[in-house]
C-alpha cells in the first residue's frame, strides 16, 4: 500500500509540473462558474420588479409593500422598464405617472399600469405586485376613513401602525404549477452552473491527464518502478491513486472557491463530498482506459477533451438536464455527469438525504467497478508488453 501511495504522489506531481494544467484546474473553471451565472441575471432566484415614475408617497408605498415581500426592486424610466422586460431581466414592470401619484395624495382612486414578462417566475410576481398594491389601496382608505371621522392624520397613521402589529395578516402561498419552474424554484444565481461545471472539469481534466500514464510508459518510468520490489498491481493501484486524488482536488477546489466567492449551497456537505469522491472515481478510472489504449500522448490529450465534451453535453453539463427533451433525457443516462447532475440536484434544492439519492450512487460505483476493472487490464497488458 505504501509503494502505490508514493506511486499515486509522483503522479500527482508530475500533472501539477505543467503549468498549464494550473490554469485549467484553478481558474478557468471559477469563470466559468462566473459567466453562466451572469447569463441567469442577478438575483434570478427571487422576483424582480422594475418601477418607473418620479419619486412620490405611491411609489414610497408601493415599493414597501414589495420589499417586505422580498422581491428586489430596481427604478428606471418607463422606456429601459419596457426593455428590461422584453429581455427578461426583470418579472414584472410597473409604471406610475404623475396623475396617479397626484390622485394619491389628494385621496382619489388611482391607475396604475403593471405589465408582465414572458418569464417562468413573471406570474407569481405578478401576484406579489397585486397584493401590494391592494395593501396600499386598503391602507389609504383606512386612513381616509379616520381621518373623515375627526382623527388627525398623524393619530390616524398611528392608529393603523397599531392595529397592523396587532392583528395576524393572512397568509396567501402562491403555488407555480409550471414543472420547470418549481424544479429551479429557490436556486441561487451560481448553483447550476457550479455542478455542472464541477462535473464538467473534474472528468475533462482527468481524461487529458491520461497522457502522463501514456509519458510514464513510453519514457520508462513504469518500467524502471517494476525494477524495484514492486509488484504490477501496487503499480496499477498507484496510477489509480494519483488521478482520482487529481480529480478530488479539482472538484474539491470548484466547492470550496464557488462558496467562498459566490455563496453557492452545495447541500448536505458529507454527501457531496460522497457524490464528488464517486464521481472522481469514474472519472479516474475513464482516464486509465484512455492512458492504457493509447501510446501517443498527444492523442490521448486530443481524445480525453473531445470525450469529455461531448459527455459532458450529454450529461447536462452544459444544459441543464430538465430542458431536455425525453428522447436525449434518455441517452444522458449513459453518462455519470447525468448520474452525478441529479445527486447534487436533490441534496441543493431537495435537501435529499442518503437514500434519495442512492440510486444514482449506485449507477456511479457500477460505472466505476466497470472502468477500474476494464482499466486495470489494460495497463496490466500494456505493461506485460512493455516487458
């Protein structure tokens, strides 16, 4: 055991010496993460109302309500309103003019104007705007009712303040029957995109990495670890070793740098850190395949990338698995990116524990039994002939 741990140290020493692979391990993936963010807008796990009219006791009004809902609100004049809401950057608009602000203050009825985008979220925000406004209706005809019975203004608002804390509000659940937006329903700006593209690095970097079992073989170092008491299957134990160590510190790091500078919620952490590990697992095993089949190590470079690409396409890494259809939903379940997308999926939105999520562990591990032993025979013929 302790010869494949100095094995697996050397080839992990030996990946981390070209430096361009620092790059592809330690920042590349971290912008990634940044720019798939930025494509679902700020704050795209909560409602978003943009306002346009002058600053007035209705706007002062409207806005409080909302905010004590929870929905970001953002002011702008009424044409950016219109085309922050043609391109989905906000749920709803709502535009009041000067009259209605006027009407307000003199205690008339108002007419306000809210329009809606086509976005999965827009009806339930356009819920919240609702019951805004009719709070702010219902809160100047009180006051306008105690005031016309001979209380002052100032007495009348502080009669209200009273009775809103007094009183139990009822609660009204907005409940979105659309599928898709309930399965993203509460998930943060980076979440998706740091999964996938955990998943995504953690197998590419593995595959490309295959090329330093092909450099080993053909430069002797293998060999020259034979020459010692060492026997073929500490050897393959150590490849094994240093590239699943290889893949647990890429997928490790992704974690850790996307909570710190992103706030990402991984869920439960001893899961992922299981579902990670699983994963790194198949991952390692894939590269030993690919390093055991080839003997051109650039090929082998040229290969892993294009397999991990287009498995990673496949697995949801690039688009989120629930906007597939059921034909290509299918074929991603022959990939582990698919296998490992759903596990961190129920831990982070679902709050899944162990056995919800077993499943998908289990096809993980055969994946893995499957490549290690297909892997493991490879080297040991490549090796055999080496001799």
């Amino acid at each position: 055991m302790t010869a494949a741990l100095a094995i697996g140290a050397v080839e992990l020493r030996r990946f981390f010496r070209d430096r361009s692979n620092i790059f592809f391990v330690f920042v590349f993936p971290l912008l990634m993460v940044l720019v798939i963010g930025l494509q679902f807008g700020e704050q795209s796990g909560q409602s978003r109302v943009a306002v346009a009219g002058g600053d007035s006791a209705l706007r002062t009004a409207v806005v409080a309500e909302l905010e004590t809902e929870d929905v970001n609100v953002t002011f702008d004049d009424a044409d950016d309103v219109r085309e922050q809401l043609a391109r989905g950057r906000s749920d709803v608009g709502v535009f009041i003019p000067a009259e209605a602000a006027d009407a307000f203050e003199a205690g008339e009825d108002v007419r306000i104007e809210i329009v809606t985008a086509d976005r999965a979220g827009s009806p339930a925000t356009m819920q919240k705007v609702r019951t805004a406004v009719q709070a702010v209706g219902t809160q100047q005809s009180q006051l306008a009712a105690l005031t016309g019975a001979g209380l002052d203004e100032a007495t009348a608002h502080d009669a209200l303040t009273r009775a809103r804390e007094t009183v139990q509000p009822p609660v009204v659940e907005v409940l979105d029957t659309d599928e898709l937006a309930q399965e993203f329903s509460g998930v943060g700006q980076f979440e998706v995109g740091a999964v996938q593209q955990m998943l995504l690095f953690v197998f590419l970097i593995s595959l490309a990495g295959s090329a330093t079992l092909i450099q080993a073989r053909r430069e002797g170092v293998i060999a020259r670890t034979l020459a010692a008491p060492v026997s073929a299957r500490h050897v393959i134990g150590g490849q094994v070793i240093g590239r699943f160590v290889i893949a647990l510190l890429q997928g490790g790091y992704i974690m850790l740098g996307t909570t710190l500078l992103f706030g990402v919620t991984w869920g439960d952490v001893l899961l992922a850190g299981l579902i990670l590990s699983v994963f790194c697992l198949v991952a390692a095993a894939a590269a030993m395949v690919i390093g055991s089949v080839m003997d051109n190590d650039s090929a082998a470079s040229g290969v892993g990338i294009g397999v991990g690409l287009v498995l990673a396409g496949l697995g949801g890494s690039m688009l989120p698995l629930e906007l597939f259809p059921d034909s290509l939903r299918t074929v991603a379940d022959f990939t582990p990116h698919a296998w490992g997308y759903e596990a961190f999926a129920e831990i982070q939105r679902h709050d899944a524990g162990l056995m919800d999520i077993l499943p998908s562990l289990g096809v993980l591990a055969g994946m893995a039994v499957f490549l290690l032993v297909l892997g493991s025979w490879l080297l040991r013929r490549s090796l055999a002939r080496a001799l």
